[in-house]
C-alpha cells in the first residue's frame, strides 16, 4: 500500500483526484484527515484534481440547498487551506459534460445485483432523508467511477466509507479493458488518510449531520464557544484516556494536532485543572492554529467573484481533459 510519503518522493509518477459533496462548510475533521494532505501532494508536485461532487448531493434528497453558493464556499475552504487554483484542478461534476458522459459506457459493465451489494450506498440508503431510493443513489458509485477515470488518476485520497466506491471504480477500469482490448484506463489505489477519525465537540466523530464539529471559518469567538459547551466529565484531573474518557481525550488530541505534539504531553500540562482549563487550552491551540488560515479566508471571502473565476478556470481544464478521456473511449468502442 502505498503512503503519502512515497507517493511524494515520486511526485512525477503520480496524478491524484479526489473531492467532496458542496453540502457545507468543512471542518476541523475535513482538515486534520484530509486536506492538509491534500495540501502537501500538491505542494509536492503532484498534479491534483479535485472534484465538487455537486451531483452526489442528488442522491438523497429532491433539490440541492444553494448549490452554486456551497460549490464557491468550498472553493473558499480549499484556497484558505493552501490549495492553489494554479497548480491543482478545482471544478464541479455538473460542468463537466464528457465527465457525465462516460456514466453510460460504465453502466454497461456492472450488474444491478453488484450495485445493490455496496455497504456504502447501503449505508447512505438507510441514512436517506427520501422514502424511496433514487436511481442516482443506487449508481452512484458508478458516476464516481466516471468523475475518478476521466482525468485517470493512480491515487484517490479516501476516508474507509469510500473505498466500496473505489473498488467499483477498479472494477469498472479493469472491466473495461478486458472488453476492448485496451490499456486506457488505470486502476487507482486508495491512498487512506492516515489522520485517526478526529472526535467532534461531543466525543463522537466530528461531522456536520452531528452538529459536533468546529468549521474552519468559525470565528475565535465562535470556536470558544463550540469548545465550552464540549462534553467532558467531572474528573478534574485531566488524562488521555480515549477508551474511558472520549471527550476529554477527543479535546486533547483536537489540542495536540494544532500544536503537533503529544495528546499526553497536552494532559500532563493542564494536570488537575479541569474541564475548564482544557477547553481554555484547546480554544487558544485551534484559534492560533488556524490563525493564518482564516486570516487568509477573510481575505479571499471578501471577493466571490475570483471564487468563481477559479472554478470556471478549473472546470475548463477538466473539461479538456475529459474530452480527451471520452473520445478515446468512443474511439475503442468504435463509436462515430
Ligand atoms: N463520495 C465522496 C463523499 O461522499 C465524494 C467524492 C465524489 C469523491 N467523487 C469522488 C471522493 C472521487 C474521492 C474521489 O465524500
């Protein structure tokens, strides 16, 4: 399996997608498990693709809450993190026709009982705001298939929930192969974070469905007052403990990824002073962590207008290369 790491040292060798659904602002969680590696493939060398999965938000619900604005809000995020519109690939499924397009040579190469058997769009199913299952939530991973292959990536940063998905990506490039004789379409590798799930405000997994997580353009004022109203417990002597103790030690590792150390180091420090004096701690590590990065995203918020030049400058490279793509694929099939 390959790691970040290697894949850095090689940056020429590799080509990386991934993306996120415009749902909302990212997070904490978006930030410590991936886009602060997202960030340092990039500056590694490593061409970098990342798609605004604006279509998967139609899987489970009728319409797309202010879908432009959430797809320029993310935008804002990616930039304020570090990512730079010069060097990677930012754009949206919706404005990439050829991308959509290979959606039907792919659906041709998977059967209906292998797309009824993904735990991950089982999941997603039962999870459904919708009484019955659209049949974009049931091929989905089909049309990431397609939105992965199309600037044909050897690398796909992931979460563990995506990687049902990217084994029907693998499927559908191997499958296709074999059937047309080619060597067209590469099968990629997940490329798993390796940051641990960092714990939200209220112990659990840090996510916006839970309303536990800390956004990035949350203001200090706001992150105090997420970090105050955390659950801890009433042991005054503060120790990292995540099996026994999840919110006090999803704090101190919240603390310890701002200040790059150890999440005992951080407990011996605050010793016996309580749930108190951790969250002092870990609101001032998060506030002068992400310090420049909102600085930065003031500054880029203030001027939508280049937001939205960078996706439509992003969209026009991944629609040159997804025509590429898909008129090879015409051109295998031996369509006119
Ligand atoms: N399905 C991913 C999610 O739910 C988002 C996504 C869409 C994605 N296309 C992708 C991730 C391609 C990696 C690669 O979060």
């Amino acid at each position: 399996m390959l790691t970040l790491e290697s894949a850095c040292r090689r940056p020429e060798r590799h080509r990386v997608l991934t993306g996120d659904r415009p749902t909302g602002p990212l997070h904490l969680g978006h930030y410590f498990g991936t886009l602060q590696n997202r960030v340092r493939l990039q500056d590694a060398g490593i061409e970098l693709f990342l798609v605004i999965a604006d279509y998967q938000v139609l899987t489970d619900r009728d319409l797309a809450d202010r879908p432009a604005e959430h797809a320029e809000n993310l935008v804002l995020d990616y930039l304020a993190a570090g990512i730079d519109p010069e060097r990677a690939t930012v754009f949206t499924h919706s404005s990439v026709p050829a991308l959509n397009q290979l959606l039907l040579p792919f659906l041709s190469l998977v059967s209906v009982a292998e797309l009824g058997r993904n735990p991950t769009v089982k999941d997603e199913i039962a999870h459904s705001r919708q009484a019955a299952v659209s049949g974009l939530m049931f091929t989905y991973p089909v049309h990431q298939a397609a939105d992965i292959l199309f600037c044909k990536p050897d690398l796909v940063p992931v979460g563990q929930d995506q990687l049902p998905h990217l084994e029907v990506t693998r499927t559908i490039a191997r499958r296709f192969n074999d059937r047309y004789r080619t060597d067209l379409f590469p099968e990629p590798q997940a490329l798993l974070s390796p940051a641990p799930l960092l714990a939200g405000t209220d112990g659990g997994k840090m996510s916006k469905s839970r309303g536990n997580a800390i956004p990035l353009g949350a203001t200090e004022d706001e992150t105090a007052r997420l970090i105050r109203a955390a659950t801890t417990d009433a042991d005054r002597q503060i120790g990292y403990d995540p099996e026994r103790r999840p919110g006090v030690s999803g704090l101190l590792r919240l603390a310890a990824l701002c200040q790059d150390r150890d999440p005992h180091a951080v407990a011996e420090e605050i010793g016996s002073g309580g749930a108190a004096r951790l969250k002092a701690t870990v609101t001032e590590a998060v506030n002068e962590h992400l310090r420049p990065l909102r600085a930065r995203r003031t500054a880029l918020a203030a001027d939508r207008d280049h937001l939205r030049r960078v996706l439509r400058a992003g969209s026009e490279r991944a629609n040159a290369v997804a025509d590429t793509t898909l008129a090879e694929v015409r051109a295998v099939m031996g369509s006119v």
